[in-house]
C-alpha cells in the first residue's frame, strides 16, 4: 500500500484489504491475542494505523511511530513472526559477539535494544536494509547477509510498524538521540 518514489515514501489512502485481511488470517495461526484473535486485532491495528495518518509521513524526519500504540501493537507480533528467530525475543541479538563474524563468515543478527547499533541508524535507512536486505540497500558488492530482504515478505506498513515496535522498547535517550539523528538526516542532501 505505500510505494517508494523517487522524493520518498506516498501511501495509498485505501489499503488492499483482500490482501490485509489474507496476511492477517495467516498470522491467526501463529499468533494468540486472547479471545478476540488476532485477525480482530490485527485488522484494528491497521485500520487505526491507516485512520490516524499511522504510515510513512514522506515529508517529515521520522517514518517510525513508537508512540503510535495500534502502529507497535501491529509490530510486536510480526518481529515475534519474522525477526525474533534471529534477533531475539528480547531484541537481545543471535549471539553476544554480534561484532565478530561466525564460523561460516556471516555477521551474527546483532541486537535491536539499545546496546546493539540499530540506533545508529536513520529511520529511511532500517526501512531499506529490512525491505531490500544490507546488500543491496548498502550497495555493497561481495557481502553476503544471512538477512532476507522482506520486500515480497512484508508491506511497508508492517515493517514501519516492526521497526516503531522496536524503538518503543528503547530508553528515552536512545530514542531522543535517534530522533536527533532522523533530523539531521532529513536535511543532508540525497542524490
């Protein structure tokens, strides 16, 4: 529903609901959120989300919503369904020595809490490593990344709202310090 252009992030007022209410079915059965379900609460979630402007915001600094609470109800199940294998229920990361490459010379899922290094990272830049995988949203040539690119996994709302979730478990000045980061982002010169 939302679509990269060449100025940033448009979102599509309407959202595919076939398409919203057939992730949300296949999410029923790996997920339980209590008696209603989670097609219920899941299909809320996103309408809330889609009501209140939840979505990317192409003229602002920040794409995350961490405040948002339908945007990180969203998230929470879907990084317990696509992230936390790697990276931790407790965004602890794969490994302590996230820094240092394992036996097959893949770089370990480092942590998403505030001792890991997503934070260092500008709101744009976690969309486009989590959509098109580190390799090609760094243009790196000979990497390679146990890290799929989710682009035909995830929407662009579910993983705003994956990464919104996990910057609402940072600490405050974490999460100010990265919002001073999103500002100084938004006014450095793209090509």
């Amino acid at each position: 529903n939302s679509r990269q252009s060449s100025c940033g992030w448009v979102n599509d007022p309407t959202p595919n609901l076939s398409v919203l209410a057939s992730r949300i079915l296949d999410m029923k059965s790996r997920i339980w959120l209590g008696a209603g379900g989670i097609a219920v609460a899941a299909l809320a979630a996103v309408a809330a989300i889609r009501l209140t402007g939840g979505g990317a915001d192409p003229g602002g600094a920040e794409l995350l919503r961490p405040d948002h609470a339908p945007t990180v109800a969203l998230g929470e199940p879907l990084y317990e369904a696509n992230c936390a294998s790697c990276h931790g229920v407790d965004l602890k990361g794969e490994v302590a020595d996230w820094r240092s490459p394992k036996p097959d010379g893949l770089m370990p899922a480092p942590p998403h809490d505030e001792t890991g290094h997503t934070w260092h990272h500008p709101d744009q830049v976690l969309f486009d490593i989590t959509k098109l995988g580190v390799v090609r949203a760094a243009n790196l040539e000979n990497y390679r990344s146990a890290m799929p690119a989710y682009e035909d996994i995830l929407t662009d709302d579910e993983i705003i709202a994956i990464l919104s979730y996990i910057k609402s478990t940072w600490p405050a000045d974490v999460r100010e310090r990265h919002d001073e980061l999103n500002r100084v982002y938004s006014m450095e010169p793209r090509s």
